[in-house]
C-alpha cells in the first residue's frame, strides 16, 4: 500500500511551485535544463527520488525551449497539465495525450507505408490504408468526448457564476459529458445561443464550441458510419506520389480540395485531408479551452517558467502531415510532375 506524499517532500522539486497546486495533480516528467535530463519518480514510502535518464525516447517533458527541434509544443497539453490537472480528470488528459502521440503514428505508418508500396501486395496496401484512415476518424471523434469530460467536470464541479440566476441555470442544467449531448440537439448542431442559453455557457466559449460542432459532426457520422454500419473506406489508388481517392466519395466529397491536390482529373492527394483531420482536431481542442479560459479563472501553472514539450519518433513525419493540410507537401514522395495512370486497388 502507497503511503501518501508528505507535503515536505515537494521541496525536492525546484521546478514545481508547491504553493500552486491547490489540489491538482503532478505528472512527474522528466526535466530538460538545456544540458541533461533530470527525472523524479514516487516511491511506494511516500517519497520522491530523483533517477538519471540519459535520453526520453517517447514521453512529455518540461522545459524552457525543446530538447530537440522535432519536439512539439501543443498549447492544449500544457495547458492541461500546468493549469487543469485535477485528480478527476488526470484520466482523461492522460488519453488525450495518448490519443496525440496516436496520431503521430498514424501520420508515420502511412509513410512508411507509401515507402515499401512497391513490395507489399495491392490488395494488403489498400487494406492498410483504409485501416488507418478508419482509425484516425475513430481517435479524432474519441478525443472530442474525453475533451469534454474534462470540461463539463470544470463547469459543473469547480466555478461558481457571480450572477446567481445565471448560477441556479447552471446547476439546474449541468453540461453533459459528451460533446454530442452538449453541442448538438439530436443531429443539429447548437448555435452559440442555445448553448448559452441551455447551460449557462459565456458567449465567448458557446461560440467556440458552435464553430467546431460541424466538424464534430462529421466526424461522428464518419465513425457511426465505420463502427456500426459496416460501410468502409471507398478505394485507395497507389501511385508513385502518394495514396489517392476519389474526392468524389462519401467520405472525402465535403472537403475543399483544391488543382494541387489532383494526381488527374479522377483523383486527388489523400494526405491534406488526412492532415486536415488532425490539424481541425487539435485545433478544436485549443481553442475550445483557450475561450473557458479567458473568461474564467484557472489557477496558475504548478510549473511557472516551463512549458510542456512532446517527444516522439512519430514527430516528423505528424509535421510533415500538417504542412500537406497547410498546402505544402501535398505528396508523399516528390514524384514526376506528369500525372501517370494510376494502380487501381479495392
């Protein structure tokens, strides 16, 4: 049986600041101090010890600039750790960051896939692909429900609104913890107003969460349409450049795909939807608690003067993906600028 941290203990953390945590949880990280790595861990004594690691292979770290320059800086997980980590929801901003590094995997097993297409038997890559694809919808839809959780814990169970009808509403309607529940009504999305309305929401946070319920939207038609109605990804082209598809199909028609996009006239790049995806996804994610936190008070960063960094092998080829959405790298390879007739798989 664990013994509990006694609060002295703390002291040994020069990068926490004990008198900021007011009851929110710490994620031991290790520390990068510009010329080593410094790491503590919990003992089941109840004490923290400090361990040598040489190098974080794949972890969350602390620091005052990266490590590395293919380490990321998402806004949304800092925030997170440093300002919203309370016990009830460590879970779910645990998943989340797994849910990123996922991601990033994704991003690299496509490209690893496009690497070897030339070996790997037609029909096998079309299933690849497809399965990733499926994958990345079903990871980017969970991520807005474990959002939300954290956010409908935030509203209901930690703030009061100075205003005490405001606050009878919003202890009359607590916000739900899915965020089709919150945001939509049956399959409509909520404007600003009914959200506000509904839940006692500040304006500035429901029209956050308005911009970003089609997206969710889709998303969850996509995933319903994978997981309960048996309805796969539409075929996949490999070609020298890329994976390619239809931009006709059902599930890539709602894009706004653009003339350097297309392989020819038939098909276009898969990789800016892909990134599209990812990029909306972390995106949602950031601005959503970016607008609850300019209108009410979190407490301060349990690491003042530090920020949250991802490290992960995954890293470069996750960048590369969100250039393509932003409009460069469009390909996988840098391929012939004449568009050939295409290998046709599914």
């Amino acid at each position: 049986m664990r013994r509990p941290i006694d609060l002295s203990e703390f002291a040994k953390l020069p990068h926490i600041n004990t008198g900021a945590l007011n009851g929110r949880t710490i994620l031991l990280m290790p520390v990068w101090d510009g010329a080593s790595w410094n790491h503590w861990i919990d003992t089941p004594d109840g004490q923290f010890i400090k361990i040598q690691i040489v190098d974080a292979a794949r972890s969350n770290y602390l620091a005052t600039s990266p490590a590395s320059e293919n380490d990321l800086h998402i806004p949304f997980v800092d925030f997170m750790w440093q300002r919203a980590s309370w016990p009830e929801v460590t879970r779910q901003i645990s998943a989340i960051c797994d849910d990123f590094h996922l991601l990033a995997t994704i991003a690299a097993k496509l490209e690893h896939f496009h690497e070897v297409h030339a070996s790997v038997d037609r029909t096998l890559m079309d299933a690849f692909v497809k399965s990733e694809i499926e994958q990345l919808v079903v990871v980017a839809r969970s991520i807005f429900d474990l959002l939300q959780e954290v956010i409908a814990h935030f509203w209901n169970d930690r703030i009061k609104l100075i205003d005490p009808k405001e606050d009878a509403l919003r202890k009359q309607n607590k916000a739900p913890d899915t965020f089709r529940k919150f945001a939509m009504n049956g399959e409509a999305p909520r404007t600003a107003e009914e959200i506000t309305n509904r839940y006692a929401m500040p304006a500035a946070v429901s029209g956050v969460y308005a911009k970003h319920t089609p997206f969710f939207a889709s998303l969850r038609k996509m995933r319903d349409h994978i997981i309960h109605g048996g309805s796969s990804v539409d075929t996949i082209f490999v070609t020298e450049r890329g994976f390619c598809i239809d931009p006709q199909s059902k599930y890539f028609s709602g894009f706004a795909w653009k003339p350097e996009h297309h392989y020819n006239q038939n098909i276009v790049s898969l990789r800016p939807w892909i990134g599209d995806i990812i990029i909306r996804t972390i995106d949602a994610c950031s601005e959503i608690m970016s607008s609850l936190a300019s209108v009410v008070p979190f407490p301060p960063p349990i690491a003042p003067n530090y920020q949250i960094f991802i490290r992960d092998p995954s890293n470069r080829a996750l960048t590369r993906l969100l250039d393509a959405a932003k409009g460069n790298l469009i390909w996988w390879s840098e391929g012939p600028a004449e568009a050939t007739e295409p290998v046709r798989n599914g």
